[in-house]
C-alpha cells in the first residue's frame, strides 16, 4: 500500500540523549506555558521546527479545521484509516482529562513516559531560542512541535491533524502540502483573535487552504463565499457536503464543487448510534453506521467520506468495508455522550451558539418530551446570553457552574442569563457540586445534560465516571 517507509530517518534528537522529564514535571512545565497565551503566528514554531529538522516535512497529513465538528471528523477518518491497515495518527487539542490524548496512533494513546521524554528533549531548544532572542514558543505551539516529533518517529502513514484556533496563522498551518483539507463549518467563536463578523472568521479559517489540495466542506452562506474565493485563488478543488435535496447555496461564484450528500436512515435513533445513507462522488454506501447522537455528526460522517474517496484518488487503498468498520468504530467521548443510569447523563461540549443549536436539536430528535435539568458553564469570551437563549427554554432547571479557568471570570452572569428563560436556576462555584445538585434536582425520567466549555465537562465527566 501507499505510504511505505523505507528510508526515512528519525527526525530530532533521539531517545535517551537527554535526560527526559518526568511526567508531572512535563504537565507543570506545559501548564507554565499557559502565560504566553494565544500568541499567533508562525515564526516561533518554525523556528523551533527547523532546529529539530522539519519532522513535519516527513508526515502526510490530513488537515481538520472548522467551528465545530472538527474533533469529530478527525476521530472518524483516524478510525477509518486504522481499519483500513494503516497507521494512523491523530493530533487533536484539547483534551478531556489527559494531554496523552492528543497524541494517537490507532486509536492508542502515547505513554506518558514518552510524553514526558518529548517535551524533555523540546526543552533546551526553547531556553536556545529565548537566550537568542526569540519569543518563547506558546504551550500549544509546543505541544503541536511535540507531535511532529512523535508522528514522524513513529513513522505514521497518515497525520490526521486538527487545526487548533482558526487557520491562516495557527501553529497547525506549517504544513505546506496536505493530502486534503478539510473546513468542517464556519460560526461564531473565538471572536477576540478570529474577527467579528463571519467573513473575518472563514477568512482565518480558510487560510488552510493550500495550491492545488482538494478541500472539502460543509460550509454555507457568507462562509462559502469566503472559503470557495480561497479556493479558486489556490487552484483547489472544493467538494461540498450537503443534506441530501439541499442546495449547493450561493456563494460559489462560477466555481465548479462536486457534491457528497447525506441522508438519515431509519426512525429516531437509538442511544447507540444512528445509520445514514452517503452518496459520494465515487459510490453510495448506504447504512452506515456512526456511534455518535446528532444530525450534525451525519454531516460530519458525510464530510470523512468525502475526505477518504479523496485519498483514494491519490491511490491509498480504503475499501467499502473499512469505512463501515472504522465509522463504527469511533469514539469520541463528551460529545452527546450519554452515561446511561437514573438520572439519564447527556455530556457535550457545546461551548459556542451553533453548537447549542446543533445540541438542542440533538435533544428534540433524541430525546422528544423528557424533561432537562441543565448544568452550563462557560469561559467569558463566548456568546453567552445566545447559548443560554438556545438552551434555557429547554431545561425545568438551571445548575450555573464555573469552569476552572481564568477565562471564567463574571461565571455568575450565566446565571442572571438563564433566568430571564425560567426561575428555577441554581448557583454552584464547583463543577461537582454543581453534578451533584442537578442529579439531586432530576425527577423520574428526566436527563441531566452537562455542556458548555469542554473544561467544565471534562472535570463533570471525571465526577460521574468515579461513581459508576
């Protein structure tokens, strides 16, 4: 198959050279980097990247960005490509409970050892750059270095790469020549370094874009606009995902997009998964199976396959049943993830408004009549009042929280938001006593859905786990 290794070389400085540090050490010099912010731009991880050889140069690479749906897409295509005897590695930011989750190789985590060996090696070459002048590179601009390094080791076949924060200058961006890219959809969110209209935003987003590399999306609206404009500048072909007898929209301008569509099979899903039919550019594959809740994750499945029939193109085997067995075998937890048990548990990190909208959906098509106990919690930078006017109306009752971040400041304000929908809103500083509230509150046969920041649901997610 595609993709052989022959010849390669490690790129870096090998295991063992120097002392690596040890895990918690390697967390608390992480979680240090946090102060430099979100500092963007290229330069730092260039720099840092040509002091370790341009591992990236070496990695075929996947390229995942958009709003929503990102995390969701990469997972789907990791898993495919895994089933379809490859190996596939999966950068993706950020995590729920450990940062070994960003790095995957079919669907198996990096070690914590070898974690912390990763960022022990990065080490000197930071405090080289800083002592000649350089910005000290940012926490995210190190983790994302860290897995060029591991990836090219590991001599993956595959990179499937999430963009971190919006495109053009996330430290993602230094791969030059993608297999394929992908721009799952364009909303509102992260509008201190992204812009403020949706324009500003799919500008960001589309600065993926590469010469000649396909890329395929669901976007629609003023986004198309901006996305297909990048697209006909950049000679790359663009594949659109739609639901099926939906238009391709407006926003084209005369440049020819092929079309994948999607479909929802059968009644309401079940709490397992949901079947939906796709007809690609290559093929229909109806049935297949996702074990993900949501119409936006058909959209998403219908995004991977768009992806794959791709690659297949450019000559990398993926069969029929490969795609069943790796869309069936996806995980990606707090996402419409349902713990099941009375009270029923709904985690999902819908952190911005369209994920509220897509949550809320999800809620009427899933779960039609039960009744909500909400717990909520978000960082100060989101458009809170619209999330909570998406979602409030939903709930008997409101449990506000505090994510454990210094972006949480004014969490209270959540408070006052959700009760100009209903009165019954309840104040808990703590995410576990805010779990334990709602769970309290739950009457026979209603959900306690958990969402906001994806902080506030990991830390949820790990207080429900140790009781079950």
């Amino acid at each position: 198959m595609p993709g052989g290794k022959s010849g390669r070389r490690p790129w870096g400085i090998k295991k063992g050279v120097l002392a690596a540090l040890e895990y918690r050490e390697a967390l608390s010099f992480l979680e240090n980097l946090t102060k430099f912010g979100f500092n963007l731009g290229l330069g730092r991880i260039e720099e840092l990247l040509r002091r370790l050889g341009n591992p990236h140069r070496e990695l075929k690479v996947v390229h995942v960005g958009g709003t929503n749906g990102k995390g969701s897409t990469t997972a789907m295509l990791a898993s495919v490509l895994a089933a379809a005897g490859y190996r596939a590695g999966a950068f993706t930011s950020p995590h729920l409970h450990s940062y070994t989750e960003r790095y995957q190789i079919n669907g198996r985590q990096i070690s914590e050892g070898e974690l912390g060996g990763l960022i022990g090696e990065l080490r000197p070459y930071l405090e080289a750059m800083v002592a000649e002048g350089y910005e000290h590179p940012t926490e995210f601009e190190v983790c994302t270095a860290a897995a060029f390094l591991y990836f090219a080791r590991r001599q993956v076949d595959f990179l499937v790469l999430e963009v971190g924060l919006g495109g053009i200058i996330d430290s993602t961006n230094v791969v030059e020549r993608p297999l394929v890219t992908v721009i799952t959809n364009v909303g509102m969110d992260h509008m201190d370094y992204l812009g403020r209209t949706i324009r500003e935003i799919a500008a960001a987003k589309a600065g993926i874009v590469k010469p000649g590399v396909p890329l395929v999306t669901a976007c629609r609206g003023e986004a198309l606009e901006v996305v297909a404009r990048a697209c006909r500048e950049k000679g790359a072909p663009l594949v659109l995902v739609r639901a099926a007898g939906e238009p391709p929209g407006e926003g084209l301008s005369g440049l020819p997009a092929a079309l994948v569509t999607w479909e929802a099979e059968g009644a309401a899903p079940d709490l397992a998964g949901q079947h939906l039919t796709v007809c690609g550019r290559h093929g229909v594959y109806r049935r297949l199976f996702i074990p993900l809740l949501g119409r936006h994750q058909l959209e998403n499945a219908a995004g991977a396959v768009a992806v794959l029939e791709i690659l297949r193109e450019q000559g990398y085997a993926v069969t029929e049943e490969a795609l069943r067995r790796g869309l069936a075998a996806t995980r990606w937890p707090a996402r419409l993830e349902v713990l099941k048990g009375e009270p029923l548990v709904i985690l999902d990190g819908a952190h911005n408004y369209d994920g509220a909208r897509s949550l809320a959906r999800a809620l009427a098509d899933h779960f039609p009549g039960r009744g909500v106990v909400l717990v909520i919690g978000m960082l100060g930078d989101k458009e809170r009042g619209k999330v909570v006017a998406e979602l409030a109306p939903l709930a008997r009752a409101v449990v506000v929280t505090r994510p454990d971040s210094p972006r949480a400041a004014n969490w209270r304000e959540l408070a006052d938001e959700a009760r100009k929908h209903l009165q019954e809103v309840y104040e808990e500083e703590k995410v576990a006593g805010a779990v334990q509230r709602a769970l309290s509150l739950a009457r026979p046969g209603e959900a306690v859905v958990v969402t906001g920041s994806l902080y506030m649901v990991a830390e949820a997610r790990e207080v429900l786990l140790a009781e079950t």
